[in-house]
C-alpha cells in the first residue's frame, strides 16, 4: 500500500504543478496584452480628468462669488478701438489766391493736409459707453506744416447710459457737440464728402458748446432728445448757456424728418473762475450789468459777444432712402438774429456694396430771396481698394460773393 500512496501522491503534486503552471502564463499573457494595457490607462486617465473638472468647477465657483461681492459695478467688457488717417491736396483752377479767395475757401469748409483720428469705446455694465476721442491735424499749426509736430490731443470724453429701451442720458464733461447729445442719426464716415460744410447736417449739429448732458426719450416711431451745454466764451465774454432740442419722426417709405432747435443765452464775464464744469444757479436770468459797466464796456466787444454766439437757430433736416443704397438728405438751417440769412444743402448718395460710389451736393447760403450769398458744388467718386483704404478724387466749385473759384481734390481714408 506504501508504494501506492506514494505513487498517488507524486502524481497529484504533478498535476498542481502543471495547473499552476499553465494558469501563471495566462495571467502574466493577459497583464503583458497591449489590450488590456490600454484599457486600463484610459480607465486611470478618465479617472484623473473627472478630478480635474471637479477643481475646476470648484474654483470657477469661488471666482464668479468673488466678483459678485467684491466687483465694481463699472467692470467693463473691452475697448473697442477705431481710427482713420486722412489725406488731402487740393488744385485750385485760378491764376491766384489773395485774401479774399482763402476767406471763402475757409467758410466753404474745404480742408488739406493730413488729419488723424482715433476714438476708444468702452462698454460698461453690457448697456453703457465710455468713448473718449483723440485727434491730430496738421492745419492746426498755421504755415509751419511740421506733421511731426501735431501731437494728438484729447477732444471730447462722453459717457452714454442706456437705463431702458426708451431712455438714454449722455454726459460730455468736455468737446460737446449737439450731434453728441442729441438723437444718432445713420451717419458714418463712409458718406464724408470732401468738404464738412454739407457733410453731416446742418451746421449747429457741429458747433463745439463745451460741457453738455442730455436725455433721449423713444417711443413708437418719434424720438425726442434735450440737452443743456455750458462753455466758457474768449476773453471777458462769460459764459454761455444753450439748450438744444431735437425731434425725429419715422415717416413711411423709409423717410425720416429731423426738427432742431438750439437757444443760448450769455452771461457776462466775471473777475473770478470757479473752474472747469461749473454752472451757476439762475442761468436764465437776464444779465442786469450796472450803469458804470455798461459806460466804460466797448460797443465792439459787445458786437463780437453777439456775433460769437447766436441767440437762436433752427433748422429741419428730410432723409430718404431710394434704395439699398441710394441716399438723397436735404437741410435748411435760420438764425433768429437774421431771419433773411439761409442756409441749406442738398446731397444724393449712391453707395453700392462692391462697385465704385459716387456722391453729389449742392448747398449755400442765401442773404435775402433775391440774391445768392454762397453757393457750392460738390462731385466725388470713391474707390475702395480693399476695406481699409479709399481713394477719393473730386470736383468743387465755389461761389461766395464776387469770388468764384472751381477745384480739383484728392483724398485719401485709411481706416483703422
């Protein structure tokens, strides 16, 4: 029996060693299997990127509490920034040019040399504005034509604030303009003719007042908008205060009719200076200056006071669109100093997407119905060669008085 038990326990040693043998050599084939190597990398890399995106969750939570508390109500969303540099040469097709001629190319708003522009929006709060505008222009410097000299200068700040769909305030501490204030218009720089007498409206729109605020209301198809403008007048003139008023109705096929209305009122200049911004109380009361002031005060400094700001001026703009790209706009524009004296313009527009665009004005100023003070003919073509730069050759003929004088221009956009 021993030589049996002995027999029979050899052979169970043999089978569990060849048992374990073959079932080690699997598990050492499936631990060395590319397959399964991979399985389970990317089960220990999934596992690692849910830790990550937890964090990540955790601390953009602690980021949006920490601006909820502590962040300023005025954070702001970018600065946009836009600018354009222009070129311009003007051939004047007369044998020369006394005095009298570069008076009427002044008042006609004809330009040269080279003008740079750039203007920073910023959005706040997702509704507000905050744009601030820097020019430099080289006729700014006389005769000298140094480039290099016209440094930029800051020449309005402005904040909009959009409080509703149908109401909006703007304050300009500095360069306000009635065109800042009041109601935008369709506007751009894209329609610039060559010379800024018919270019943007009538001429009150563009006259600088200083400091301003304003409130914009809309409803329907009419938008109304009032502004008070404060500026310090030259010299020993005071101050002067001005409301301006705009209307604006949406007419049918695609017309829309603009009424303006701007009122000033002068203040006599005093010994002291608050400072910048400063509006007294009682702005609308009549200036009583004392009997030796008025004795001893020149008549023509007080001629210039009058003739620097106009009590009041009035004018009504029409716009029209022909097409989707056919523009025709027409002003008038009276004083109420000299009812006689009118200013008006008229312009027609063709602006297609890809072709060359052309543009026509006509306006002037006349002294009484029976005579023409001024008058002015505008024709350009404009070529864009690409969507930065346009070229922009032109043909002006002024006529102001006894002085008649046709041009040649040519202007060059660079838009940033």
């Amino acid at each position: 029996m021993e030589p049996f038990t002995s027999i029979a326990g050899n052979l169970n040693i043999f089978f569990k060693s060849t048992h374990d043998f073959f079932t080690g050599n699997r598990r050492n084939k499936s631990r060395h299997n590319p397959i399964e190597i991979l399985k389970r990398l990317q089960r220990e890399a999934f596992h690692d990127l849910m830790k990550l995106r937890d964090r990540q969750d955790k601390v953009e939570k602690i980021l949006t509490l920490s601006r909820i508390s502590k962040g300023s109500p005025f954070e702001d969303d970018g600065t946009r920034v836009r600018g354009a540099v222009e070129a311009m040469g003007t051939v004047f097709l007369v044998d020369n040019l006394d005095q009298e001629k570069v008076d009427v190319i002044k008042r006609s708003g004809l330009k040269t040399g080279i003008d740079a522009r750039i203007t920073f929006e910023t959005k706040v709060r997702q509704t507000d504005i905050l744009e601030a505008e820097f020019i430099s222009c080289q006729r700014n410097h006389g005769d000298s034509g140094d480039i290099l000299q016209s440094a930029l200068s800051l020449t309005k700040i402005s904040y909009t604030a959009n409080m509703t769909d149908w109401l909006s305030m703007v304050a300009v501490p500095m360069g306000a303009r009635c065109k800042d204030v009041g109601i935008s218009t369709d506007f751009s720089l894209q329609e610039k003719g060559v010379t800024d007498y018919s270019c943007f409206g009538p001429p009150l729109l563009h006259q600088n007042h200083g400091s301003a605020i304003g409130l914009t209301v809309k409803k329907s198809n009419i938008v109304a908008s009032l502004a008070q403008f404060v500026v310090d007048l030259p010299g020993s003139f005071g101050q002067c205060f001005s409301t301006f008023g705009q209307v604006v109705y949406q007419l049918p096929w695609s017309s829309k009719l603009s009424l303006f209305g701007l009122y000033s009122v002068t203040k006599s200049g005093q010994k002291t200076h608050p400072g910048v911004a400063t509006i007294p109380l009682g702005i609308w009361r009549r200036d009583q200056r004392p009997e030796t002031s008025t004795q001893t005060s020149s008549p023509l400094l007080e001629i210039d006071a009058e003739e620097t700001v106009p009590p009041g001026q009035i004018a009504a703009m029409l716009e029209s669109e022909l097409d989707e790209s056919t523009r025709v706009r027409g002003w008038v524009q009276m004083s109420n100093n000299n009812p006689t004296h009118l200013q008006w313009s008229v312009s027609v527009l063709d602006f297609p997407e890809d072709e060359i665009r052309w543009g026509l004005r006509l306006g002037g100023a006349i002294e009484d119905q029976k005579s023409w003070d001024r008058f002015q003919v505008e024709a350009f073509l404009k070529f864009n060669l690409g969507r930065k730069l346009s070229l922009k050759p032109a043909f002006v003929y002024l006529m102001d008085g006894n002085s008649q004088m046709p041009a040649l221009t040519f202007q060059s956009t660079w838009s940033l």
